[in-house]
C-alpha cells in the first residue's frame, strides 16, 4: 500500500517557505538598515570631499541661470517671491523641505522591505544608482544653491526654519551640492516605484509627492529648474535596474487564502 501527498504550491508557481515568525523579517529588515546606512555614510563623505572643491559653484550658478534664461524656462525668483506674498504657505514649503524628504523616503523601503520583499532589491538598487550618479554631479558641478544668489531670498533663514544654517560651508551637509536635486530624485522614484508595485486605485496619489517636492524645492530657493530637471534624467538612465522580473512579484493575503482553498489533499492511494 502506498501514499501520494500533494505539495502545496502558491499561484505565484513558488514552493512556499517555512514560516519561523517575525524572525527573518526582523532580520532583513535590520540588515538592510545598515546597509542603507553604510551608504549613505559613503554618499556623505563623498559630499563632503566635493564640498573642498567649490570654488567654481557661483560661476556655475550664474551659467545655470542663463541657461535656464535661454530655455525660456519659468523665472524662480519671480515665483518665490510671489509665494512670499503668503507667509504661511512658504513656512509650510519649509516645513516639507526638511521633514517630509528622508523620513517618508526611509518609510517606504521600510514597507517595501517587509510587503514586497522581491521588489524591493530593485528599488533599492535603482536609489543607489541615482544616488552614485548624484553624487558624481556634486563633485565634477558644484553649484551654488538659489538661496545663495542675487534676487532669492533664504526662506529658511528669513523664517527660522534652515536646515543648513548661516554659513555658506558650515554644518555638515555640502550646501553646493545643487546639481542634481535628491529632493526630487528620491520622491520621484518613491512615487514611481510605488506605483509600479502597489495596485490600489489610490498609488497615482503618490505622482504628487514629486510635484509638492519640486515645488517647494523651486519655492524655498533650494534647487534651480535644472537641479530637478537632470535629477529625472538620472532616473531614466537607471529605470532598467527598476523594471526587471520580480517587481510585481508578491503574494498577497488573499492570494494565500485562494491557495488554501484551492488545493486539497488527494485520497491516499491503495
């Protein structure tokens, strides 16, 4: 006499893994925290050696505005200085600069690192290449941010709000590191990927984390048109490292539960 057992195999055509709790989310999840963290140390160092080599920064601010001019692209000093007509909404573009920027970016590779485990090396490498290829702009173009020049005003400053502070070189951020904008780049890629992944009716909300962020970068006097503009440029030079195989790649709940109730055990053999 002899048995026959059925495997149980998701809809995904995967051999489900054994489940041990939240061990190995726990695991993964503090692995990928000091990796991200490892890299981003390196990115920081590396803005801060780009931050010894900024004596060309308003030379380059100068040639951005003028190119900007010759694109006939929309005048930032005249928008910010429209905006300040309206205190609290430049108190409010302030407020998302600083706060909303890594938080809600290190939100959601949290999400994605625990929900969509498969999709989320993508996001993560795609972040990393933009982020090299940033990084190389900062040391080869250092730029002099709009707050820095004739006809803007320091929004931080002017409503106690800097992230930076009075002096061009203190702190510890390299505040000629303009070109290009991580701002827009990260929330870009956020909104994208998420788009990408998720499938709830309510993801093409995220296209206005990008839109806000450029916004309040152009209105803060933060970043030039071109910051933001060559930021999207980096993404597209890196989006096949996003769109690959496993990025919708996920179970869901109710795919788990369609497969408990869609596979039974055959009746032993005799």
């Amino acid at each position: 006499m002899g048995t026959q057992a059925l495997e149980r195999v998701d809809l995904t055509g995967e051999r489900p893994r054994s489940s041990t709790g939240a061990g190995p989310v726990v695991w993964r999840v503090v692995r990928e925290a000091v990796l991200l963290a490892t890299m981003f140390l390196v990115y920081s160092a590396g803005r801060q050696f780009a931050g010894k080599h900024t004596g060309s920064a308003f030379d380059h601010a100068r040639e951005v505005l003028s190119l900007q001019h010759w694109l006939h692209l929309p005048d930032e000093a005249a928008i910010q200085h429209a905006a300040l007509q309206l205190p609290q909404l430049v108190q409010g573009a302030n407020l998302y600069y600083a706060s909303v920027h890594a938080p809600l970016t290190g939100a959601v590779l949290l999400w994605l690192s625990i929900w969509r485990p498969k999709a989320y090396p993508l996001v993560r490498w795609t972040m990393v290449s933009v982020t090299g290829l940033a990084l190389i702009g900062h040391i080869l173009f250092p730029l002099a941010p709009p707050r820095m020049m004739p006809g803007f005003v320091d929004t931080g400053l002017k409503f106690g709000q800097s992230v930076y502070g009075p002096e061009n070189s203190g702190g510890v951020a390299n505040q000629f590191a303009a070109m290009p904008s991580l701002h827009v780049g990260w929330a870009a890629l956020i909104a994208l990927s998420m788009i990408l992944i998720t499938r709830s009716k309510w993801r093409w909300l995220w296209l206005a984390h990008p839109i806000i962020t450029f916004s309040v970068v152009v209105v803060t006097a933060n970043h030039y048109w071109l910051d933001g503009i060559v930021a999207l440029l980096l993404i597209g030079i890196s989006l096949p490292l996003l769109l690959r195989p496993g990025l919708r790649s996920y179970k869901t709940a109710a795919v788990d539960r369609s497969a408990d109730n869609s596979v039974a055990p055959e009746p032993a053999l005799k």
